[in-house]
C-alpha cells in the first residue's frame, strides 16, 4: 500500500492513501436475509423466563392428583392408610348432603379471616411506627424479633392460661402468626428506602402526609405484599393448630373426629379444603398485587 505523506504549514503531518481496514467491533454478525437478499442483525436470544403459561400453577397439584389416582387403581396404595380420589369425594359428598362440611367450612373461614384482619392490621401499624421513627424502632423491633424466635405452638399453654379455649385464644394465634410476617416485610421495605429520595421530599417541600403517600407508600407496597403473602399461609397455619386443640366446631375438629373411627376419606377431604382455601387465597392476594403495582416493569411482567 503506497502512502504520501504531507506536511501542513503548522507542522502537522497528514497521511493519505488507501483506507485501512477498520478494527473488530463487538457488534452482531450480521447474516443473509431470504426475502431481500439484504443483511440484517442476527436474532438476539431471550434471557426472560419466556410467555406465561395460563394456569400453569394448577400443573403441579393436578399432576399430584393424577399420580395419586393411578397408584390407587394400580393397588399400590393402602386404601386403610390413604383413601383414593374416589373414596375422597365420596366423603365429601355424604358431609355436603349432611351439612357437615359447610358448618365446618362457615366457621374456620370466619376464624381464619377474622385473625387475619387483626394480623394484618397490627403489622403494618408496627411496621411504620418502627420503619419511620428511630424511637419506634427502639420500643416496637426489638419485641417483634423476639416473638419471631417464639414459635406460637410455645405460646399456646399460656393464652390458654389467660383467655381460655373459646374463639378469643384462636383467634389470639392466628393474628400472632399473620402480624410477624406482615410487620417484617413492610419494616423491611420501609427502612431500605433510598435517602436519595427523602432529600428530594425535603428539596421539594413536601409535607409530612405528602411525603408518607408519595414516597413511603409507593416504597413499602411490594414488601408489604410480600408479607401478606406469607401471612395468608401463616392464618391457615395457625387455624390448623388451633383447631385441633379442643375445638368443637371447624375444619380441623372434623379430621380430628374422623382420626378416632380410622375415616382417612375424611381427613383427606379435610386436607384437600386447608390446601384449596390457601392456593386460592394466595391466588387472590398475587391477583390484587399485579393490579395495584401495575406500574412496575419486572421479569414476570
């Protein structure tokens, strides 16, 4: 390849000549397109988890479902141990037609919601008391750290003690083990809170009620959630405990009524309500979510 070289009056050297071969960029290959005989990028792969699959949650137990039903009519299960699937809606039916099941249903619904309500409320109350205010944190975090160290199976001798066996001491439970989950969540999201965003409040002259709806809510909603979540497991979890320790009426006073005559078709009907009244509840909270944090853009968008 033949250079010139030529100096300007400034003493400044040019090169002309042939052009030389540009550097190895990282850009995409480039390939053939069929239709126009043109080159265009070559695809990108996709990293997201892919298109949602409409009910896809269902897949799992269904396939449960399904395995359970096959080794029963293979012969492989103990029908005195576990029931089949037919056996088990059998069951169902005879405590339908009797009223059974809907007194029972009726009346741990209502425990379960009620110790919900309360869980719920008194968490968040907490949480902002203790994720806004340093002396909140000092009297309210410290407690509630304990009693997450404190299973509520330990704490059942001494409700019982104070509030008896009735419907308070259940519910009493089931608030307990709904308000851990709620205020640590919602605590958490509010004391990661950017400070970045506080100092603009503050440039902005916003006021305290402003800065709680426009900064602290939005910040707080998705740990909130969070925490609802595992707190509608917490309320069934806790409504299992409670109702089997002399209860007299529900869901779980049924399964225990049935372990003394060797009834496992009933038992698992007892079950099956305790896991569909969770998925569906936990359904719904994930349902309410998507459509109050619309706003955010996050991979299963």
């Amino acid at each position: 390849m033949n250079l010139d070289i030529a100096r300007t009056g400034g003493g400044t050297a040019t090169v002309t000549g042939a052009p030389q071969k540009a550097p190895p960029t990282s850009a995409p290959p480039l390939r053939p397109a069929p239709e126009a005989g043109g080159l265009v990028p070559a695809r990108r792969r996709r990293l997201g988890r892919g298109r949602s699959i409409p009910f896809g949650r269902l897949l799992g137990p269904l396939l449960i479902i399904a395995a359970w039903w096959a080794a029963s009519a293979a012969g492989w299960l103990d029908p005195r141990k576990l029931s089949s699937p037919a056996s088990v809606l059998y069951s169902g039916q005879d405590l339908w037609t009797s009223g059974r099941l809907q007194d029972s249903v009726q009346t741990s619904l209502s425990r379960a919601l009620l110790g919900l309500l309360i869980g719920v409320a008194a968490g968040v109350v907490l949480a902002l008391a203790s994720g806004l205010s340093r002396i909140g944190d000092a009297f309210v975090d410290g407690t509630l750290q304990v009693k997450r160290s404190i299973p509520s199976l330990a704490l059942l001798p001494l409700l019982i003690l104070w509030l008896g066996i009735g419907e308070t001491m259940k519910v009493v439970v089931i608030a307990l083990g709904v308000l851990v989950s709620v205020y640590i969540n919602t605590h958490a999201a509010l004391v990661s809170i950017d400070a970045r965003y506080v100092e603009l409040a503050e440039a902005q002259g916003l006021s305290r009620r402003q800065f709680l709806r426009k900064v602290v809510l939005p910040a707080a909603l998705p740990g909130f959630f969070t925490g609802l979540r595992l707190a509608v497991t917490a309320a069934w979890l806790g409504l299992i405990v409670v109702e089997q320790i002399n209860a007299t009426s529900g869901i779980g006073y049924m399964m225990f009524q049935a372990q003394q005559y060797a009834q496992s078709g009933i038992i698992l009907v007892g079950l099956v309500l305790y896991g569909a009244f969770g998925f569906a509840s936990d359904a719904l909270v994930r349902l309410v979510e998507g459509r109050v944090l619309s706003w955010r853009r996050t991979i299963t968008a």
